[in-house]
C-alpha cells in the first residue's frame, strides 16, 4: 500500500539527530575536518554510535536496533543536510555486506563505533562493470591470498579500519571470478595516499602491493563476490541519493531563509516573483530527489531488483542538487561563493558527488540495461 | 511507514484495466472520438462504469466500492497510457466534493454512470486564485440564485450532466464571497461552445446569461466555497498528473519497442549509446512524474494540506511528458509526427495538460506560497 | 573583419520582403496550403519569383541577381516568421548545385519561377551517412540509367518539376559510388505518395520502380555525388537554419505583444516578473538561433569546411524554436493551443523542423566527427 | 555586410597571445597569484603592457595601437582560456571611459601598463539599476568631494592604483544625480579588504570613510555619470563574455583532448556514442557563447545602443560556460575535481562570473526592458 509518510518513531529520531547535528557538526566543526587529515571527526563518530545511529539498521540477533535501511536513509538525509563527512553510509553499507556473509562477529564493533569499514570497489575504469576490477587476488599457499593493484576513489579509504576490496581470483573479464575480501588499513604492503580535491570530501588511492590476507578475509563466495560487490554498492548508493536529497533541502531551505531576510530598498528579496519562482523549482528539485532516494532505499531494503531505481536515484540527486546549488547561487549574489558563507559546502559537494560513485552516464547505461536496452 | 509499493488486489486491478482498455480503447476508438463532438465514449464510459470504476472511491455507504482515491489515481495512470478522452477524473474530483457536501443522492448516478459531473472554475484569468473568480451569482427572490458570466476552458464543459461552478457570492476579490452551485448542462440561458484545439482534448466555453438554479444547488457553504472548490480542483490535479505519468510511462514504453524493432544495416537502434541514454532519461523522468504524483494523490487522500505536493506533481508531470515526448520524437525520427503513428496523440496530449488546469508558472507560484514566499 | 550587421540594400530587402509577406500570405492563407494537397502557394510562388527571390543568388551571368547566399537567408528568416510553406530552400540549395554542376540551363527557369527543383536523399535510415544511400541506379544499355529504390521524407517531394536525386552507381557502403541524377516528377514509374504529418509542411514518401533517366541526368561526376550531396544538404540546412529563426523570432514577438495587451485586474500580463523573464529567456534563445544560422550561411557562402557550423546552427535552432514555442504557450496560457489562434503554426512546424533534415542527435554526430572524434 | 571571420592581422595577433600565454602563464603561475593577496602577476601585466595589449583598443593620438574593442575582445577570450587572473578588462573598460572623458593625460600610463584602474560600481543591491547607486558624494568647500559609503565584489579593487567610483551627488533614487570621480587607491580613509572566494577571482570591500577628492577627480558630467557608467560596464561586460566564451572553448579542448588519449579495454572513451554527444553538445555552447559575445563586443564598438546585445551575452556565455564545465567533469569522472588538475580553475571561475557583474537574472532583467517589458 502506497505510504509516503514516516512513523512518529522516524519522526522522532529525524528531529533528534538533526538536533544533535545542528548542536554537534557546527559548519566551523566541518571546515576543521576539511582542513585535517582524517576526513572525518572521530569523537563525533563515537557520539553517532552511541546515539545507536550505526545500530539502527542491524538486527537484534546482531546487537543491532532492529530498524530498517530506511531509518539509515533517513539519518543520511540528515548527513546530507549538516554536510557532515562521515564514513556512515559506507560503513553501514559494507557492514549489512558482513552480515549477510555470516560475519556476525564484526558487526559489535560497527555498531559500537570501533570499527570503520568501507567498499574499496573503484579501479581506473570507474564504471561499475565487471571488466573494471583487475586488481589481481592470487591465492597463497599458506590457504590465503596475496593482493596486488590500484583502487582509487576510495572514499574514507586512507582513514578505514578495514576496506572491503573487490579483485579477481580468476582470470578473464566476466562477472564470475570476482571476489571480495577484507583487509585491514594497515596491513603490509598496502599504501595508502589521501588525494586533494575541490569537494572536501576525503578520497584515497590504494596500492596494494602484495598485500597478505587471511583465508577468511573471504566475503561471500570465492569467484562469486559481483552480486555480492553489486548490493553493497546500492545500499551506499541509495543511501548516497537520500544524503545528496539532504543537501538538497538544506540548499533550499538556506535559501529561502536569505531571501525572505534580505532587503532591497525596504522590500525583502522573497517578494519578488523571479525569487519566487527560482525557489519553488528549488522545491521541486528536492521533492524529486527525496522521492527518488526513498524509492531506492526502499527498494533495495525490500529485497527487490534494484539497479533500475537505485540508479535513477543518483541521476535525480546530482541532478537536482546541482541545479538547486546553481539556483542558491544565483539567488545569493556575490556572497554565495564567498568561503565564509556556508552554501560553498554544498555547491563542492554537489559536483563532487555527481562524478563519486559512477557519473550520471553511468547510471543512464544501467537504466537502460534495465530497460532491456 | 515507506511504502513504494501497490497492494495485490490494486496490481490485479491495473492488469485487468490496462487489458481492457488495450481491447476496448484502440488508438482507432480514439481518434474517432477526436473527431466527434461529444469528446468522449458513452458506450465505453458505461462499460467503465460496469467495471466499478466509478465506484471505486466512494465509500460503501455511498453505493461506493470503498477504495481511495489512490486506486482512482492508479486508473487515471492507465487512462494517460491509453491517451483516451473521458471526464473520469473530473467526475470522480466534483463527486467526492459532492459526497464531503451530503449530495450522496447524486453518487448512485455517478457510480452507475448516468451523470457526469465536472468543475467549472477557470474564468478569463486561468489562475487558480481567488481573484479570478468573477462569475456573478446573485440570491433570486425566490429563493434560488441567478448566475452571470463566462467560465472558458472547462474539460467536458458542453457534454457534462451537471457544472459544478464557482461563482461570486459576494463583491470584493478575497476568498471569502466564493460559492460553488450544481447548474445542469441543458439549463436555460446557458451557452455551451465546444473549442477547437490542438490538444484533441474536449474543452467548452460557458456563457451563463442569467441562468438559474434552485437554493439547493449550493454545494458547500454560501461564500465559503473557495476551500470546497480548491479541495476538488487538488483531487483533480492530482489524478490530472497521474493521468500525465501514466502517459509518459507509455511513450517511454513504446520508444523502447521501437528501437528494439529498428534495424539499421542490421544493427538494432536499440544498440547505439546515445539511444540508449535517451531512452534511460526519459525513464528517469517517467519515474520522476510517477512518484510526484502518487506523492500527490497521496497527500490528497490523507487529507493533509496538499496545494505543495500537487502543484510539485503538476509541475513535474508536465515537464517529464514534454521532455518524453521531445525525446521521443527524437528517436522516431520522421515517422513520429505522422497523422497515422500513434505518438502524435501523446504529445498533443502534453502540451495540452501543461497548460490545462494552471501553467507551470501558476503551480510555481503556488508552491512559493506555500513555502512562505 | 567581424561584422554583424547587414547593409542598408540587405535591410531594404528584408523591409520589403516581410511588408510582401505580411499582405500577401496572411495566415488565412497558410491554413488553406496545409489544408491542400499541393502543400504550397503556386500563385505565391510566381510573385516571389517577380520580386528576384528566387534571382538573389545567382550569378548574373546565370540570369541572377548577384546576391549572395546570406540574402537568401535573409529572406528565409522573413519565411519562417510568416510560417509560409514554400520550396524556396531546396530550390536555391538545388539550384546553387546544378550552377555548380554547369547545368546552366535550368537557371533560368528557376529564377523565373518556372521550375521547382527539390533535393530528395533521405531513405529508410535518415541520417546523412554514405551508408543510407540506396537507392539503386544502374547504367542502361542506351547510356542513361534506371533508378530503383525508396526515398522518404522528402519536403515538396509530391510537387516538385525536378528531383535531385542521389542513389548508388557503385556497390558497397562508402562515399564512393554515390552519383546524383535529375529526375522529373512525373517520370514513368515513379510513384509519389503525399504524406499527412502534425506539422503542416508537405511531405512525400517517392518509390522509384524503374524509372528511366537520360545519361545528361548525372550532376557532378559518376560516383562522385557524395559531396555534392553534401554541399547541397549543408546550404539547404543553413537554410533551414535560418526560416527556423525567423519563426523562432516571430514567436517571440507575438508573445511579447500578447502580454503587453493582456490586462489582468488592470494590470497588464507583461507587468509580472516572471513573464518578464520568460520573454526574454525566448529572446535570448532567438538571438542564439539567429547567430549560428547566420554563422552557417557565412561559412557555407565562404566556401569554408561547414559541417561543424551547419550541424551546430540546426541543433541551436531546433532547441531555440522549440523552447521559445514551448515558452510561449505557458505564456498564452490555454489560448495557445487553439486551432484559431496563430501559435499552431509554429510549434507544429518547430517539431517537425527539429527532426526534418538529420535529427539534433543526429547533427551531434556531425560535429563529434568535425572535432575528430 | 554580415562577416564572422577575423582578419589575418587579428588571427595572428591570437596565435602570438596564445603562446606567450601558454609560454608565460602556466597553470603553476595561476596557482600561485591565486594563493598570493595581490591576485595578479605584476611581471606578467608589464609583459602584456609590453606587447602592446594596453595599446591595443587606444587610438593612435593617446599614444594607443588604433586597434579597436574587437581586438581587446580577442584577447580577453585567450585570457579566459588561460584561467589568467588579471585586470585587463577592467582598465581597458575603465581606460576607454577616461578617454572619452577626456582624461587622455592617463591613458599613457595605462598603456604602459604603470597604471591599473578599475570600475567600482557594486554596492548592497548588486543590480545594475540607479536604485542601486548610494555611496554619498558630498561636494567639499574646496571645491573637491567627500566619499562616505560602501562598494562590495569590487574585482581586483585592492590592487588597482585608481578606482572609478560611482556615487549619489543628488538625492533620490534616479539615474539623474550620480556621478564618476576617480579615488586613488591609497586615498586616506579609504579601506580595501579582499575577500576570500571559491572563484580564485580578486574581489574586494571598499570602504569609503570620508575619503577626500579633488575638483578633477570628476569624470563625465556632475549629476550625469550613470549613461558613463552604463557605457563602461557594458565595455567590461561585453569582454568579460569574451573572456568566458574563452573558457568554454578550452573546457571543450582540454575534454576532447582528454576522451581521445584516455582508454579503457583497449578503446579510446572518444569512440563511446555518449561521449560524443556530450562533446558535440559542448562545442554547441562554445559556439554559441562565443558569437553571442562577438555580438556585444561588436556592438559596443559600433556604439549602437547595445544593454539587450551585452546581457544577452553574458546570459550566454554563464550557461555555456556552466554546461560546459559539468559536461567535462562528467566525461573526466574523479580526476576532474582533483585540486592537481587544471579542470577545477574553470568550474571555479564559471560559477564566480555567472554571478559577478550581475547575475542571470539581472540581465534577463535588462533584456527585458530592452524588449519594452
């Protein structure tokens, strides 16, 4: 039955987190965490865990708080709007991955906080296709494996406890012979280099240079990790599409504010039509990229095929907030791209998170595989 | 709680309506009644009202089947995928308005199919607002009221049993001094003119010269009735953009088949990227113009205020059939703006319903409103 | 030396040509062509001859005026404003190739008025590639040659005196191979079938079933039609390019005068802020339009490499016409769509424009291909 | 006469610029006087100077090249494909004003490139109306004038040796009463702080705390210096869309040039169909940006009216520059927001002029009034 409302209870917990947020993540709070090598606040990241934001979606069985994808999505919304850098959806995303592969017992520790796991999936094709994971997985003869390549791309990938990487433990350029493994941050042979960019959000390029791992570093299958890779990357990307939707009311939200403030000659700026106009397409945007991102997570939270909507997803989300971010700007002047003034997060992160995780074409080419096309 | 999906009986419902409007409402049905003046089937309107359609979201105690009008939102999608001209939408929008004013008399006519209802709101100035309201009705001697003036592009307006019209009551521009009364098609003093138009949508101009109607042709409360009309005109809306999404799902739908049929030099169209890609944007926003409009139908029949969420569902729907159609004809090259292949019906039928019902600009506007612009 | 204006005799002639226009094809006029099997005004077409059009870009010693290519471009804008089907592109396109092709004697019945001469190279793939071309043209034994095949879409194809049309002399798929032979309309064998299209230009579907031709037939070398055709279709699109302007520039002045009339509460339409914008976003894109076709007719009368140019100026003024129609009917509101009122004309000719003549994904191709990739 | 290529002296006086740009101006300079307070390379300008780019739009009697704006037009157009951080546009804006003015004693020194002036036109309301005009110009017992007031977003306003200020020496809000004077930009009681951007661009606050003015300082007519101002703003604006369409025209370069040398599985990304098209569709913008801006460069120079040429240009070149940009990041994925990479100077600079010098939608604004709205 069509439901487009929260629970109270979700209600609850988005009015909670976005006080905490709002008290906790000042933009001064995010301008240090840009500045700083890590790429993300670790107290904060403790106080996350122990509002049971990292339990939410685990089940009871694992520690977890029983809730639903959905509860994620609509803390990441809540991300979205702080601009908040966090390994969150990443590290829920990669966690739901453990658990379906029976690795319950690093679960406690995801939702204790201790432990930061994220996908290490991109290589030099970004494309999310088969033929682009060649980083070589070569089984050792102590029943191990020895790793050796590049991922890049890798969001919180110089900062993680632990990266879940994709490789091929066979050859050829086909979905079978993929598989997934765990290894540690620091583990032996594995260099790992933060790379600057114009979004502020903290990327790595991992070289694994004969990195050892543990026979039961295995996730899922031996050969069959794709579909295994495939889910993990659209829970993070349903989740990214709610964060981007986020950011999108936020941009809208901020805007709003200023023109209804702002003054010209006695009359406030929200009183002329043209303004008018610029926010309530501003509204449609987010309304868009909101319906979207839930579609998606609750797509993929029921189970059902989801490439098609996970991907319309993330094209509505850059989409709208890159257009929203366009419109802010405009509708602020010269004082939007200011550094000091706040909307600059979120026109970098818009731009940065329309190319992360596959570019518009990409996701245009799964949709139209989903097509039949 | 999130819930993107249609309950089993309501997929049972759309299966069984799409295979008789594909058996029933061949593209030759309606390019007949294109060219007829009534604007619609009798033959099939009653077949429609045998299936329960009309009944569907009137409730039990009304002759009803007491379904929501999401389920009539779900017909309204396959009426947009069949591109068929009947007042389903308008009958159902003024009959529930009839129903919220204790007229239940009149359902069991409506359910059974016998009376067509339709609003009659839009004057000179299109806008849906309360200034634009101007059609005098005056209280009689006698007890019932004199009606003066012209309504202009009413859907169904000249074939209509009964116009459910707005009117001034009272002198002044404000909303309150609004009434709405039920005027029969055939009353005397009532012009009825059907307008020629590019759309192949039936639309009337009304010319009221002192007709009268009884005192219990009130709908609603005496000057009070700009709430009652904008309640009706949101139901109508909102089905208007399901109506818009169900026919941008086909275009999109029958543009896929194309260009897995076409072959060039032995190569499927369907092959080329570019097809590809416009093909994926255009499910992009099929799916966008879906979800606005389920949010919209939605919104409506919980009851909440929904002049946001339907002008967003109007404003989206319109721009997603233009862009589909656009695209479409892209792809079909010149046969698509032939007279005998069928995609020329729904592109007339966007550009119509982008205007109909408020412009894009006028929903903008009401979406400003009610962001406190 | 860059220079934008046309000269004083330029502007008298464009003067003149839209006072001619403006009394001589009123729109009455327009609505009894398309309503007519021969799809232009054979009366019309005469006085246009008088007034040296059809003269402008010949050479005097061909009988012509002396003008340039960029006056016949001059006089398709003031074509496009008037929405006036007539073949003058493809005769001056045609034309200026059999000039070329020293096939002299036919100018002069050109320039009188006398011979209509339009180019037909569209088959079942449209899109303008060697490897759509063919339609079979074998050698007779009496030295002439025999034509078998299809031709689509071809404008005033049913009506023309003279067909310039291209075919295969030479097997396979490359530029090589292709020649180009003039064909009289009523040739034996021919068949013409006028196609019915929502856009109101006529067009025709030609079947050629062994239709007999004289050796002199051939313009330009045996197997070398290629670029001929090319050079042909590149002035016909700058052209094209060029009516598409006009029209889009006539669009905005009709709207621009609409909302200066309209008074709404005492306030005129043309008063709101949004309206405002509206109009001039349409004034931008006219500008636009205007620009590249002129840029397209200069490098094509240049004698430059204009693929680039040409295919760029299409793609602006199929972009052009279509959102400043599209802008305009929400700027009419539901009076823009009426069959009585003049906006018809242009929206239904900016469809069919946008896909006649090579499809805006199409002329992408073009330019990728001019930017070596 | 209609023509749109530049004359051989002009295409080598671009090739000259374009290597001692590429030769003089690296993108490791550009960084630097990003990260420096200046905001411009003052070896560099004397460079220029010495090239004679000063000279250029002067006549020969001011000691200048007798060249004229469409050659400063063609150099702003390489300053923009080399992301150049200088104030060129704005002396040769503010030098041409001088001159009209008959201040000829200072265009020696501008030419010699000892001498950077700069418009400070911009204050609370960034809109270029009179309304807007408010900086108190109050005629001293001197006979010289006292600055009291404020200018913001004054581009490279803390550098330039003389400010050509824009203030009220008569009340109200009319173009009648403001005045130019030119303030050293050491005058006491005048404070310059630059201000942080996202663009890269010198921007400025000036504070003007009773800043002292000689009698001379005066430039055009007392109470009569808007249609001066107008005239010079539409000078820099018309060479800002220059500079712009010159961005756009290397985003377009350095992309394709990026698509071809890229490749994955043994295929250039050129050769992808949706590559193409997105390229194709860049080069459309870079076009169209580039004739829009020849437009108003020509105009300006023809000194016809010339406000509709110049925002339509700016309007232009904002669009295309913006689409451009996002097209290339798209088609670059990750490594287009690397900080290392030189895309990331034009998406910076893309966003800072689209607001700059007035927004789209001011300029839609003057278009408008340009239309007679």
């Amino acid at each position: 039955m069509i439901d487009l409302g929260f629970s109270p209870a979700q209600e609850m917990l988005r009015e909670s987190a976005r006080g905490f947020l709002a008290k906790e993540a000042p933009k001064s709070l995010v301008r240090r965490i840009e500045a700083e090598h890590l790429g993300y606040s670790e107290p904060l990241w403790h106080q996350m865990a122990g509002l049971g934001w990292l339990a939410l979606p685990f089940p009871e069985s694992a520690g977890g708080a029983d809730g639903t994808l959905i509860d994620a999505g609509l803390l990441a919304e809540e991300l979205g709007r702080a601009a908040l850098p966090s390994p969150y959806i990443h590290t829920v995303a990669a966690g739901l991955t453990l658990l379906d592969a029976g690795k319950t017992g690093l679960i406690e520790d995801i939702i204790s906080g201790a432990l930061i796991v994220v996908p290490a999936f991109t290589e030099a094709d970004p494309r999310p296709i088969p033929q682009a994971v060649n980083l070589a997985i070569v089984p050792a003869s102590s029943g191990g494996f020895t790793l050796s390549g590049l991922k890049r791309f890798v969001e919180y990938g110089h900062a993680a406890h632990l990266l879940l990487c994709s490789g091929r433990t066979d050859g050829g350029d086909s979905e079978r012979g993929i598989s997934l493994l765990l290894v540690p941050g620091d583990a032996a042979g594995l260099e790992r280099r933060a790379l600057a960019t114009t979004g502020g959000d903290p990327l790595a390029e991992l070289a694994f240079n004969g990195v050892a791992a543990q026979a039961d570093a295995l996730v899922g299958e031996l050969d069959g990790g794709w579909s295994v890779a495939g889910k993990t990357l659209n829970r993070m990307l349903a989740l990214r599409a709610a964060e981007m939707a986020g950011g999108t009311r936020h941009v809208l939200e901020m805007t709003v504010n200023y023109v209804k403030m702002r003054v010209q000659f006695g009359r406030a700026l929200a009183s002329f039509q043209a303004v008018q106009h610029l926010c309530a397409d501003m509204a449609t945007m987010a309304d868009g990229a909101e319906l979207a991102a839930r579609q998606a997570v609750w797509t993929v939270e029921q189970g059902l095929p989801s490439d098609h909507e996970v991907s319309v997803a993330k094209v509505f989300a850059a989409q709208a907030y890159r257009a929203a971010t366009v419109n802010a700007v405009q509708l602020h002047g010269g004082i939007g791209y200011m550094q000091e003034y706040d909307l600059q997060f979120y026109y970098r992160r818009a731009r940065a998170e329309e190319v992360l995780l596959g570019t518009s074409a990409d996701h245009l080419e799964r949709v139209a595989i989903a097509l039949g096309l």
